[in-house]
C-alpha cells in the first residue's frame, strides 16, 4: 500500500504522520513544479499552506489537486485532507469555502 501525498508548501509537510502511517508515501510537492498526479495510489493525503483554497493565481496547481480530490471520493480512495486540503476537498465535491 502506497499514500500520495500533496505538500502544498515546504513549511507545511508531512512531518510526524509519515513515521506514524508506517506505509510508503509518494510525496509531491507542486510548488517545485512537480505535476499533480490524475490519481492518487492507494491512499491520499493533502495537506495545508498558507494560500486559501480559491487562490489558483497564487497557487496554480491547485485546479489539479481539487480534480485529484474528486477523483479519489468518487474512486472511494481513502483520504486525508488537512486545513488548505480541507477546503480544496469542499470545492471539489461542490461545496462553499469562505474567508472566516
């Protein structure tokens, strides 16, 4: 089992969780022009930045990881999303994020 990890900035990583997961983790990282996958492997996670979710001037990977979100909830792929991943899962099954 493989994890495929989405590290949105590079002060917001994985961290403790990857020794805690135990299971190998593909980590991509968009913000050094790595490319979004079309699919996650066995798991994804997605985790948090600064940037807020509809920001894709700013952060114009993002387009690509709200299409991995969709894909892996219709996929049934099991998924983490924390803080900015969060709020891209919300967008990408339909739903509103707003500044708080």
């Amino acid at each position: 089992m493989r994890i495929t990890v989405i590290e949105n900035e590079a002060d917001a990583p994985l961290g403790y969780l990857a020794g805690w997961l135990g299971l190998p983790c593909d980590v991509v990282r968009p913000y050094l022009g790595e490319e979004i996958p079309e699919r996650a492997a066995d798991g994804l996670i997605v985790l948090g930045g600064e940037a807020a979710a509809w920001e894709d001037e700013r952060c114009p990977w993002q387009p690509a990881t709200r299409a991995l979100l969709r894909r892996a909830v219709e996929d049934g792929t099991p998924t983490l999303a924390v803080c900015l991943g969060a709020q891209l899962l919300t967008m990408a099954c339909g739903g509103t994020v707003e500044r708080g």
